[in-house]
C-alpha cells in the first residue's frame, strides 16, 4: 500500500484554521520589504505575514518573484499518462494480476506501472481501495499532450476531466496495442484520466530575507526517484528549525546550504 493523498491532505487540512485558507484564489506573485511579506492573490487582495514559505510547486509564483532570472523548469523528453480507478470498476482479470502488487512492464521508450492505494476516505478492505496507474511515454510535441478538451494548452499537466474525448480514445487504442491486458484494462475503466509532463528543475537560492522555497517550488525530481514527499517533507523540518532560531541570516544560510545539497543530490538521480 502506498499513501493516501487524501486521508494525508484532510489530515494536514484540519491543523489551520479556515480562515487561514484562501480558496478558489491562485497566488500569483509574492513581496517583501523590511517590514512584512506579502503574497498576491488572483483577485487583487494582499495577504500579508512575517515570512511567505513558497511550496506552491513546479509552477511557483514565489520562486518567480523571489528569482526573475531563473529559467525555471526544464521538459525532459517523456510524460505520463495516469489512471486512479475505484477496485470495484477493476475487470476481475486485471484485477486477478495486479491488486496488491506492485507491477512494471518495460517497453522501448516507455514504462508502466501500477499499485494498490488507499480508498477516497482512507478505506482498505479489498474491493474499497483504488488502483493506481502510470505510463510513461516520450513526445516532442509536449504542447499537443497538455491540450485541454477546450483547446486551452496547460504548462505542466492536464488534471482529471480535462483531457478531450479524442485524447482519452487515442490512450485507450495505444494502450490495447502496446501494453499487457490487465494495465490496458485500467486505463480503458478510467473515465478521467490525467497527464503529467515530467521535468528537470534546480533553484539556486531557497531563501531571501522574508521569502523561502520548499518543496517542487524549489527542486524538481523524477518520479523514479520516489523523492517528491521525503524532499519536501525534510525541506519543511529544516526550515522549521530555522523559524525556531529565528530566522536570522545564519538560520536561512544554514537551512538553504542544507536542503540546496541535498536537493541537488536527489534531481542528479536521473
């Protein structure tokens, strides 16, 4: 079994308060200034705090900010097709050959794989949980791939329901001629599946007086790596130690010299 993102997210959900969350409202720039921090919200309004922790991931608006120069980024050559179905919508004979396995199929540019995860609300009795797929493939053509079903073109990913009639068609039709039946089931029985392009990206600073970066704001890993949660998780101790300390200069050099390393050491896992 792997982690439930949802059990995880109303877990960590129910810690703040609600009025200290702005919801329907993209962050779209951040500031400092002696004083305070202060991050830019889609419809106009200013929120302001002490420090402004970016973990608004590989899209960042406070890395943008924090670092204009940056390039940002870097597509690498492949992208992922994903299918999370309920295991009741599973057909017995995929079924029979993946649920509770972790299961790989190799092919020459390109990769499948599959596990068991947790249901909506956490549940784990067979039949309750859900099937988790990914396939690997490679395109140059990364703009045609993030077209949504409106014509709208995504930088990063296309998230479940966006994805067109004809792009779900061609996925299905690819994955019966090029897959094992059992993972060409699981995406035929998805009805929204998602896609995420898959990139390369280094920051070269994590903090700047009233500004951090943590997370994929900060360094972007390959899935292979299974790095995304211990990377992010360990940025935000560290930085937590630092808050601790008082944020002083030489509690931000301390945690960016310790996370920029290891950072660095974990997107070089390639």
């Amino acid at each position: 079994m792997q982690v439930s993102w949802d059990h995880l997210y109303v877990a960590v959900r129910m810690l703040i308060a609600d009025e200290g969350y702005h919801l329907g409202q993209a962050a779209v720039a951040a500031g400092q200034d002696a004083r305070a921090a202060w991050l830019e919200l889609g419809d106009g309004k200013r929120v302001e705090a002490d420090l402004v922790i970016g973990a608004d991931g590989i899209g960042s608006a406070v890395r943008k900010t924090m670092l204009p120069g940056d390039p940002g980024p870097t597509y690498t050559g492949y992208f992922a097709w994903r299918a999370l179905v309920p295991e009741q919508l599973l057909p017995p004979s995929a079924a029979d050959i993946l649920s509770d396995r972790f299961a790989f199929f190799h092919m020459p540019g390109g990769q499948a794989l599959g596990y068991t995860v947790a249901g909506a609300q956490g549940e784990l009795e067979p039949g309750e949980r859900r099937y988790n797929a990914v396939w690997y493939r490679r395109t140059v053509d990364l703009a045609r791939t993030l077209t949504d079903k409106e014509g709208r073109t995504h930088p990063f990913s296309l998230a479940p329901g966006r994805v067109s009639a004809q792009a779900k068609d061609a996925l299905i039709a690819a994955a019966r001629q090029l897959l094992p039946a059992a993972f060409a089931d699981v995406f035929a029985a998805e009805s929204q599946p998602f896609a995420q392009a898959i990139f390369d990206m280094e920051a070269p600073r994590m903090a700047d007086g009233r500004l951090a970066l943590i997370g994929d704001a900060a360094f972007v890993a390959r899935p292979h790596t299974a790095m995304g949660v211990p990377k992010a998780a360990g940025d935000a101790m560290v930085l937590a130690l630092a808050v601790e300390r008082g944020w002083t200069p030489e509690a931000r050099a301390a945690f960016e010299a310790d996370r920029m390393q290891a950072g660095r050491a974990i997107v070089g896992f390639k």
